[in-house]
C-alpha cells in the first residue's frame, strides 16, 4: 500500500453517506435548485412543448443513421433544424434551458470549493456524471 494511504485519515462509510444526504439537501433548498424544479414540472406540464419536443426527437430517431453519415439531403436537415427551432422557441423550454443553467453554475462553483478544499479536481474524480 502506498504511503500517502497509511497518512489519509479516513471518514467511516456512514460519515461520508450523512455528509453527502447534508449537501445534498443543502443543494435542495437554493433558490436555482427549486427554480430547475418549478421549471421542469411546468415543461412536464406543457402539452405544446412536449408535442414539439416528441416531434424533434421522432424526426431525430429516424433520421439518426444518415446523420451519423453525413447522409441527410438539405430538405431533411432544414426539416430537423424547423423542429429544433420550434422546441427552443417554447416559453416552457427556455426556461427549462434558462434555470438549468443556473444550477449549473452553482454545482459548478461548488465543485471547485470541493476541489480546493481536498486538494482534488472534484468534478474529474466524480465523471461524467457530475456537476
């Protein structure tokens, strides 16, 4: 084992578990989190967007062969492009977009107070998946 492991002091498992539902119910309750959270049910709840949105998604589905290609004709790409613009253009979405954004930043800003603090990219250690 290398050295640095035997200095490490090591918080038990369930230290760590508390410590993260802490932050995570921290995380819960900013302002950005319960925006993205209003946002997302309102967008649930927007027929209009959920049909534009369906619609771009079956287009994509179907045309996703050609386009990983380069194959799509210009009529298919400018029918792609009219149904993109179409989900983006609804108010329900933009502000879906708008919020996501703002969480972002905040995961993004806590993951470099992770980082400073231990002394670790926190967002490289954590994958894909993080912040």
């Amino acid at each position: 084992m290398p050295d640095f492991l035997n200095e490490l002091e090591l918080a038990p498992p369930e230290v760590v578990r508390q410590a993260a539902r802490d932050f995570a119910a921290a995380l819960a309750e900013t302002p950005q989190f319960k925006a993205f959270e209003d946002a997302a049910e309102h967008l649930h709840r927007d027929e209009a967007a959920r049909q534009a949105l369906d619609a771009y998604q079956s287009k994509q589905q179907s045309l996703q062969a050609v386009l990983m290609l380069n194959a799509a004709s210009d009529a298919e790409r400018a029918e792609l492009q009219r149904l993109h613009t179409a989900v983006v253009s609804q108010p329900s979405v933009a502000a879906y977009v708008q919020v996501q954004t703002d969480l972002m930043s905040v995961c993004q800003s806590v993951a470099d107070m992770l980082s400073q603090a231990i002394g670790l990219n926190f967002a490289a250690v954590c994958g894909s998946g993080c912040c």
